[in-house]
C-alpha cells in the first residue's frame, strides 16, 4: 500500500493533480480487487493514527496572528456553517429515510459536516490559494472537526437515551471545549520545557510523537475533545521562541515530522478508498438500489450549502460596511473569494472514521456509511480536481504577502547583527559588516537581498562537490571527513535555495 501510495503520488504531482483524490480512487478501486485481503482498523485508532499527528503538525505551523486577523470568518465556518450543514443533512436524510430518527440523522450530518484537515491542508499544498484565503481556510481545518465531532458525539449518546435536546447538550458542548482548550495548553508547556532540555535530535523526536499520541489519547480518556486539545497544543508549542529549543534538534525534528506526516497522508486517503468493500458488503439488494441516490443527493446537499452560506456571508459583510477581512472588498473580489473557499470543502479520513465508529445496533448503519463514503469520495473528486483550474480562471492578484515579510525578517535581523558587531575589531568584523550592510541596502530597495550571492553559490557547488569527490576517489580524505564536508555542502545548497525566488 505504501509503494502504490508514494508511487500514486508522485503521478499526481506529474500531472498536477491533488494526491488525496487519486488516492481514494485507487483505494475504492483496489477494493474489489480479486484476491485483497479485508483491512479493518479500529475507527478509535483511525484519529489516534492518522488525524492526531497531523492535525498537530498543522496547528504547530499556523500563523497565530493570521488566525486573530481572520477570526470572524474562521468562526463562521467553524461554527456556522457546520451547523447549517449537519442541521440540513439531518432534514434531508429523515426526508429520503422516513424511518431514521432525530438523533441518527443529525449524527449523519455532523460527521458529513466539517471538510477535513487532512484533506484541505493537502489540497491547499497543491494549488496555492492567495495567502488570506489560504490562512481562513487552514485556521477552519483546524477548528471545525472539533466542533462536528462534540456535536455527532453528543447525538450518539441521544440515540441511546432515545431522545435529543440543545438544551441539554450546550452545557456539555461548552464545558468539553474549555477543558480541552486548557488540557493543550498545560500539556504544551510541560511538553516543550521536557524537549528544551533534550540534546539528541532523535530522542527529542520520539519525544514529540509520544506526546502528540499521548495528549490525543489522554484528552479521550478524560472524555474531551482530541481535536480541541491537541490544536491548542499545537498552537502554543509553535510560539515557543527561536532558541528555546536546539539548532540540530529543530531541523532534524522537522524533516523526521515532514516525512511521517506525509506518510500517514498517503496511507489515510488509500485506506478512505478500501472502506468501500466492507460497506457495499452490508447491503441489501434494495439498500444498494436506493441508498447510492440517496447518497448522491445528500452530497449536492452539502456542497452547496457550504458555498451559499460564504458567498452569503461574503455580500451581508460588503453591505453592512464592515472592512473586509478575507474577502477582497469589492463585489467582484468577495463573488472570488467566496466561490474558492465555498468550494474548498473535501471531507477527509475524520468523516470515515466517525461513520465506521457507529456502534453495530445504529439505526440505518450501513446508509450513513455508504453516505459518508459517497460525500468524502465525491468531495475529493469533484473539488479537489476543479479547485486548482478555478483558482487560475478566477485570476488573483499577485499575493507577496509572504515574500514582503520574509524580506522584513530578513532585513530586521541583518540590523541586529550590524549593532551587535559595534565594538568588535579586525578584518573579518569589517568584512560581515559590509556583507550586512549590503543586504540592508539591497533590501531597502525592495530587493531580495541574497538573491544575486544566493544564484553565484548555486551556479560553483558542483564544482565543490567534483572536487570533494575526486579526494575521495584519490584516497586522499575518508568518508568521516567527505560526509562532513558534504554535509555543511548542503546546508549552503539549502540555504541558497531558500533566498533565491525564480
């Protein structure tokens, strides 16, 4: 799975084509495949395995001060807009499903309501959104899980009561997400003051995945929200400053979570497609007649809900006067960026897992399964493959937003280091004080200031790694000294490559 997974991938890539949905096509197609085995995972160790870690990772990269900017919009999603879509969902399945009750169907639109961490992250990667709406979409992915799943939670429990009240419910949903707003917030700073401490970038890894798997499953222990804790985890250990942990430790650690993350990525979206025999598996001759109509016109449902409520949201903030927050500001500009983010909603390995949790006695189990199936693979396939051709047909604006604040960065720190050289004496001082001086000129002249020194370090390292392979060749150095050099070699490749811009 794995190989067909990285080599699916890399296809997708090729042809420009978001990995999460060729993924789950390839899955749903090799789960009829003659001779497969049947891979059943416990949906508990789905979002434990696959969601914990990379919801993790996301929340350590968000932009605090995007999400603070962006808050009005990321709470209509995270709030609203799952509302409207589970309460719809709900009155359109008790519609086609006369027999389902309250409590089933609104577990059914909970669990179809929010796009899927996973799956939007991926996507976004993919076809690079304009900076805000990338920030309003990545800040909804990290949020509107949590509050689908208290809400789908909670209808489990009705179904067994028999009986579903938001009067009952609310204090509950409010408690459960102030105690699991403050679960991640202790857990983190216990966590990163534990890591700060830890020199060998290999412990200090094992460390971070054993936290982020522990504080996942002891938020379900206590009977929190996983997804709110381990968010706000993530969110107050990517403050931490610059130097509050070790050089080696940070780099190393990033590339070990890049390359896991991607592996749980790539393995969620295959499994999404396999759960597709087991549920075809369940039914009946009747249930598979009517059932995938049903699903479709539920998976209509939900698309457009979405899309209506944005562009809705968008023209009630453009008309009320309010300044625009990710929308552009104009009619034309809010009509954009509502269709782009009204059209970012794929659902993802949470919606799965939620629908294969349902206990065995759930009313009309098997049709929220096939429905879930349906919403998650349709999402993927019609979204995800149009999202990219309609961010290019739309036509935004240049967004530097970015780049400006790199070039800020850049140019902040190079002043830092002009005053901390005041004092110091000799030829090499006098040398990095030009250097740095250079580049507060360049920059102050909206230029990149390591642009041009960046391209000559480009164009001489092979030669450097020629010759650094000729002494090897010759005898001359041992393979201690040429992985030395090569190394520091390539953190000059890596560093070159990161301040030039083609």
């Amino acid at each position: 799975m794995l190989l067909g997974a990285a080599v699916l991938s890399l296809v997708a890539e090729r042809i420009g084509v978001p990995y999460p949905t060729l993924l789950a096509l390839a899955g749903a197609a090799l789960a009829f495949a003659p001779g497969m085995p049947h891979l059943q995972v416990p949906p508990e160790l789905i979002l434990a395995l696959f969601v914990a870690p990379v919801l993790l990772d996301a929340a350590h990269d968000a932009s605090w001060r995007d999400l603070k900017t962006n808050w009005r919009p990321v709470l209509s999603l995270v709030l609203v807009a799952v509302g409207l879509t589970t309460m719809t969902v709900a009155v359109v399945a008790r519609l086609l499903v006369p027999d389902m009750s309250w409590a089933a169907a609104i577990a059914l639109g909970a669990l179809l309501a929010p796009p899927d961490a996973v799956a939007a992250l991926a996507v976004m990667r993919a076809v690079s959104p304009p900076h805000r709406l990338r920030v309003v979409l990545e800040g909804e992915s990290l949020f509107n899980d949590a509050s689908a799943l208290l809400i789908y939670k909670l209808a489990l429990t009705s179904v067994a009561v028999g009986t579903f009240s938001i009067g009952n419910v609310a204090p509950a949903l409010l408690l459960v997400s102030v105690g699991s707003a403050a679960a991640g917030w202790i857990l983190a700073t216990l966590v990163t003051r534990l890591t700060a401490l830890v020199r060998d970038p290999a412990i200090a890894t094992i460390i971070q995945f054993v936290g982020t798997f522990g504080v996942w499953l002891l938020a379900e222990r206590l009977e929190l929200s996983g997804v709110i804790t381990v968010v706000v985890f993530g969110v107050t250990a990517g403050r931490r400053s610059s130097g509050a942990s070790f050089t080696e430790v940070r780099i190393k650690s990033f590339a070990a979570w890049d390359t896991a993350t991607r592996i749980l990525n790539v393995l969620a979206f295959t499994m999404v497609g396999l759960q597709l025999r087991p549920i075809a598996a369940s039914l009946t001759a009747a249930q598979a007649r009517d059932y995938p109509l049903y699903a479709l016109a539920i998976l209509a449902i939900v698309i457009v809900v979405r899309l209506v409520w944005v562009l809705l949201y968008g023209v009630v903030r453009l008309i009320s006067g309010s300044q625009p927050d990710e929308m552009l500001g104009t009619w034309s500009g809010t009509l954009k960026s509502g269709l782009v983010v009204g059209w970012s909603g794929m659902r993802g390995i949470v919606t799965i897992a939620a629908a294969l949790a349902l206990p065995q006695d759930f009313p009309q189990r098997e049709f929220v399964q096939l429905v879930a199936f349906v919403v998650v693979l349709g999402t993927l396939v019609l979204q995800g493959l149009t999202l990219k051709p309609l961010l290019k047909a739309l036509r935004f604006p240049p967004d530097t937003v970015v780049e400006d604040e790199i070039r800020l960065a850049r140019e902040a720190i190079a002043r830092a280091a002009l005053r901390a050289l005041d004092g110091r004496e000799g030829e090499a001082a006098e040398r990095l004080r030009r250097h740095l001086a250079e580049g507060v000129a360049t920059s102050e002249r909206g230029e990149d200031m390591f642009s041009d020194e960046s391209r000559l370090r480009l164009a001489v390292l092979p030669a450097s790694r020629q010759a650094l392979d000729q002494l090897r060749d010759r005898g001359e150095i041992g393979d201690d000294a040429f992985r030395f050099v090569e190394q520091e070699l390539d953190w000059s490749e890596l560093t070159a490559q990161s301040h030039r811009y083609e």
